[in-house]
C-alpha cells in the first residue's frame, strides 16, 4: 500500500482587518459549515458588502512600514514555533502571503492558526495601534465571533 504524498509547502494568505468583506467586488470566499463541504466563491454583492461593512468595529487596517516588519518578524516567530520553515514571507498593506515547509496538517487549520497567531502576537506587543484581528470572526470582521 502506498503512503499519502504530503504537500511540498503551504501557500498561507490573510487580509488585515476590514480589508475585504463578503460582496467585495474582487470576490470573496465562503467558508461552509460542514468539515467536508470546503469553501465557494461568493459572486459581488454590494448589498452584502455594505451590511457587512456596518458590523466592523473598527476601520479596515492598512499596513504602514513599521507594522509590516511587524507582521513579518511575528510570521518568522510562528514559524519557529511550529517547525515549519518559511520559504516566503510577503506583508502588504492589507494582506499577508506565506510559504512554508514541515510537518503536515490540514491547511484550514494551518493558515486560521497562523493569521490568529500573528494577529495576537502583534497586540500584544503593540505592533499595531488599532483592532486588527486577522482570519477571526464570521467573515463579516466581527472579532468577537
């Protein structure tokens, strides 16, 4: 019997806080409820974006310099932590983009577990000065969910 190929890397992406919400017109995705049912693209929806836009609590975070190695140095940090090794690390000013190499896990859990971490680790040491909590919520920007 054959053994299961593990992935080479993991391509692992986040926005900040606010930055793209359900309706954007450069599209969005959907997680579904169910384990087995993975995610659907969400055609534009204006009226959705909007309501959605209502529930955040703060303004959408835009990265400046310093808050950008910020989110790097967290990344590398996670990394570490994990035992994954980063090939790639690019911060933008409203997303994060990682590549990484270890030990295999499902990457729905890789890449919540990894936004959630970098964005706590940034608040708790004051890298960011506003609400920004990355991959959390509903998909509607509400860190509370």
């Amino acid at each position: 019997m054959s053994q299961p190929i593990s992935p080479a890397g993991y391509f692992i992406t986040f926005t900040t806080y606010g930055e793209r919400l359900h309706g954007d017109d450069r599209s969005s995705v959907e997680r579904l409820r169910s384990a087995d049912a993975g995610a659907r693209e969400l055609a534009p929806d204006r009226g959705r974006e909007g309501s959605e836009r209502q529930l955040l609590l703060s303004p959408a975070v835009t990265l400046d310099r310093e808050q950008r190695e910020a989110v790097a140095d967290a990344a590398r940090e996670v990394c570490s932590h994990n035992n994954w090794h980063p090939h790639a690390i690019n911060v933008r000013t409203n997303h994060v983009h990682i590549v990484v190499s270890g030990p295999a896990t499902p990457e729905r859990t890789r890449r919540k577990r990894t936004s959630l971490t970098v964005g706590s680790r940034l608040l708790s040491g004051g890298g960011l000065r506003s609400a920004v909590t990355p991959g959390r919520g509903r998909g509607r920007g509400d860190p509370r969910a």
